[in-house]
C-alpha cells in the first residue's frame, strides 16, 4: 500500500504538471493501481494506452499493470516515475496532436476480452 500509493500520487503529480490530468491518472487501490489513458476528447482510448505503454518500455519500465511488492521500495518508485515523465512528455506530444499517428512503433493493444479476435 505504502509503495503503491507514493507512486500513485507521484504519477498523479506529473500527470497534473504535464497538464494531462484530465487525460491521464493512476487510479484505484494502491495495492493495485491501474492507469487510464483518454484521448484528446475524454474518451477511453486503446491507441493513446499503448503509446504510454510503448515509451514506458522504452525508458526501462514494463508496466502492462502495475503489482507493487516488498521487493519494491523508492528507487524502484523513483525509476518508474522517471520512466513515466518521459512517457507522459510524448503522450503530451500526441495529444495537442489529436493522434499517436507517427508515434506507435506498432499496433494498438486490444481489450483482452472482446466479441471477435
């Protein structure tokens, strides 16, 4: 709860000094934190959700949910929210862009749970 909620609040933080409270937050539990990605619109949106994903990756962190443990302590918190400024600065990027077109490496994610793969 403890290493879950300084992320939490540290990601929420940047998310605000980045101007992207309203599109992006950790939200939920502590102990399972998860992150919303929304689009220029408000709406929930999957292509904006992997190119966050895609630079958290690309700055060292993989994070396709998020599972804190007693392994976890403040560099790995610290580390992450690096990680998460870095991501948060392109995820900026596309949205005063209206599009992540040009930023995905690859496809969006999909739902894991869907009518038809």
């Amino acid at each position: 709860w403890r290493v879950g909620g300084a992320l939490q609040t540290g990601f929420n933080v940047l998310a605000k000094e980045l101007g992207l409270e309203a599109a992006v937050s950790m939200d939920g539990y502590p102990c399972s934190p998860m992150i919303t990605c929304r689009d220029a619109s408000g709406q929930p949106s999957a292509a904006f959700r992997t190119l966050f994903l895609q630079e958290m990756v690309a700055a060292g962190v993989l994070i396709p949910y998020i599972a804190p443990s007693f392994a976890h302590g403040q560099k790995e918190v610290d580390m992450t929210l690096d990680a998460a400024r870095r991501a948060l600065q392109v995820y900026a990027k596309a949205l005063n862009a209206g599009s992540v077109a040009g930023l995905l490496v690859g496809p969006e994610v999909k739902p894991v749970f869907r009518r038809y793969n």
